[in-house]
C-alpha cells in the first residue's frame, strides 16, 4: 500500500441522509469517506484533503488521512516544571549551601504571568512556597496544605520554557533577576549568581530538546551597577 498513493473525489450531496454531503476519497489502495451537515464544513474538510496530498503528505492507511494530521501535539512544559525539573537533576551534586542558592535562584524569574491564571497568591508566599518546597525536592509541602496548592497556581500561570526564545520575555526574565520583592535593587554579586543559574537553567533545556540553542548566548546585557543617590549641604 502507498501512502501517497491518493484520489479525491467531487463531493457527494445524498438527499434524506441526517448528515448529507459526503466527502469521498481513495489512501493507499482504499475507499475512504465522511459525511458531514452542511456544505460549508465538507467543502473545508475536502480542501485540508486536497492540500496534504497536493504538498506531498503520507497518508496513514489506517485512518486514510493524512499521517501528520495524527501526530500528537507537543506537550507545553511552562518555566515552573522545567524549573523544578531542574532542581531535581541538580540536587544530588549539590552541597547545601549551593542547594539553597539554586532554589533562591529558580523561584525568581521568569514570574509568572498574572494573565494566565486568577487569583494570584501573595508574592511574598509564593517566593517562600517555591523556594522551600518547589524547588527542594527534599521538602515537599504537606498534603493538602496552602504550600500545596500554590505550586498548581504556578504551574498553570507560567509562562511556557519555549517562551524565552522570544526577546521580549527573556529580557523580562532578566529585569526579574535585579529586583528584591520591596521593588529595591539587589546587589550586583547576587544579581551575577541569578544570572549564571538562569544560563544554566535554559542550557538544560536545550539539553532535553526544550530549547534549539541558549537564548543568552545571543543577549548582549549586563550587571546593572547599584546607585546610591547623595545629596550635597550647602556650605
């Protein structure tokens, strides 16, 4: 049997039929049809038929479409599981002082985007929620405890890994990393250990097929200076 083996027929309209207009057509040595309500829908459903075999698509001659049409979506893995993920892998090689700053590190950026999912929980909480249990794989949060809900919250209003391909969020992702929740500056040397384990981070997800290449690695962007203002008296 060929899968590009494929003919299309004229649609078909047969009177007193509940559905009456039928799309005909032959895949890999078979006689294939589906009928459908209104012309409309037929005519659309033809023409996605004509189109495949037009470009060159298989197809499968288990189901007679086109084998592309069967293929299963990618699954969206947002920045908290990939983070978390992360986490995981890392955990074991880690001493606990590094342990910590990871997790300081992963719970604050890129945040998670409002507009995705309601009712936000306190941003305070929420830091101290992934950073204790989301991101310590050896403390989990208790079973039906606040700090067991919040990981859900994030994990539907993150935005998804292959989001920070785009310039826009990775650069969002970075002004994260500069910012302590009072909305003050952090301190350059810190803002540098965020910044190495965000690299990290996204090199992982290239690793597992995430991401095509680091994003990073194509950013021209520095460690902001901490600024103090200072006021003269007059002499």
């Amino acid at each position: 049997m060929n899968g590009f083996d494929v003919v299309i027929y004229t649609l078909r309209r047969r009177p007193g039929r509940r559905r009456p207009y039928e799309v005909r057509w032959r895949a890999a040595g078979k006689t294939r049809s589906r009928s459908f309500l209104t012309r409309a829908l037929a005519d659309g459903y033809r023409a996605e038929l004509v189109r495949a075999a037009r470009t060159g698509l298989a197809f499968d001659p288990a189901t007679g479409e086109p084998a592309a049409w069967n293929r299963p979506q990618p699954v969206t893995v947002t920045w908290y599981q990939h983070a978390a993920s992360y986490a995981t892998a890392r955990w074991p090689e880690l001493a606990a002082h590094s342990r910590s700053s990871l997790a300081d590190a992963l719970d604050n950026h890129p945040r998670p985007h409002p507009a995705r999912c309601q009712e936000q929980p306190d941003p305070r909480l929420l830091r101290t929620v992934l950073y204790r249990h989301a991101y310590n794989p050896a403390r989990p949060a208790p079973a039906g405890s606040d700090a067991d809900r919040i990981p859900d919250w994030a994990r539907q209003a993150s935005l998804p890994v292959t989001d920070l391909a785009q310039p826009q969020v990775l650069r969002a992702a970075l002004d994260a990393i500069t910012m302590l929740l009072d909305g003050s500056r952090a301190a350059p040397v810190t803002i540098t250990r965020k910044h190495a384990v965000l690299h990290a981070a996204l090199a992982y997800a290239c690793e597992t097929g995430l991401l095509d290449a680091n994003p990073l690695d194509a950013t021209t962007w520095r460690v902001p200076r901490t600024t103090t203002a200072v006021s003269s008296a007059p002499t």
